[in-house]
C-alpha cells in the first residue's frame, strides 16, 4: 500500500498544535512550567506515534499511515463507530440540556457542523468516483 502522506505529518501537525495549546494555556493565566508539560503532552504523543510507526500497526493506524488493507479497514469501522458514538452523544446532550432549562446552543452548533461534515463528506466523495 503506497500513501502520498509523509511520515513526519503527524509529528509536524501535532508539534504545531502543541504549541497553539501551550499559548491558549499561557493566555488563561498558566506558568510557563504548565504551557510546556501541555506542549510535551501534544507533541510528544505525536512524536511518539511517529517513533514507533514501524514497530506497532495500532501506531501507524493512530499516525494515519495504516500498514494493510486490513488495518485500513479496521481504522474505517473505528472511525464509523466513533462517528455514530459522538452524534448519539450530542443527541443526549442536547435533550438533556433542553429537559434541564439550559442553553442548548453549543450542541445545536456541534450537531450541524456534524451533519454539515458528514453530507459534505457524503458528497465530496460520492463527486470523486
């Protein structure tokens, strides 16, 4: 299986997203000492992934580089399940917040940025075959 995605992606995107959580942690009033175990947590974990891509299959799925066709589908199946765990969440959610008498806004804007992902997602590669 060849993939166009590099190796060090992950590491790269998750070195980027460390730092952007460091710097949301150092405007909510954090010590510099807690921006940077939140950076090394980020970073570190994508580093990691990428450390042990070639010695662990569950690694290199986590890393977006799957090693077969049966990890690709596995990874798909997770991807599915989780999608449908997260829209049944925000379901509850939101019912729940309405029964309560909250403001339900945040799941409402959280559900059609779901939907909105998945009919795009639908169409996009529907358009593409």
């Amino acid at each position: 299986m060849s993939t166009s995605m590099s190796k060090w992606a992950v590491p790269g995107a998750g070195f980027v997203l460390g730092l952007l959580v460091a710097a949301a942690e150092l405007g909510r009033d954090a010590t510099p000492v807690q921006a940077v175990i939140a950076f090394v947590i980020v970073a570190g974990y994508a580093l990691g992934l990428r450390l042990l891509q070639s010695r662990s299959e569950t690694a290199s799925l986590l890393s977006g580089l799957p090693v077969d066709e049966r990890w690709q589908s596995i990874n798909e199946r997770a991807i599915s399940l989780a999608a449908q765990v997260m829209a049944v969440v925000l379901v509850i959610a939101f019912v729940a917040t309405l029964i309560a008498g909250g403001n339900a806004t945040t799941y409402t804007w959280l559900g059609a940025t779901f939907a909105l992902a998945y009919f795009g997602g639908i169409l996009w590669y529907r358009w593409r075959q």
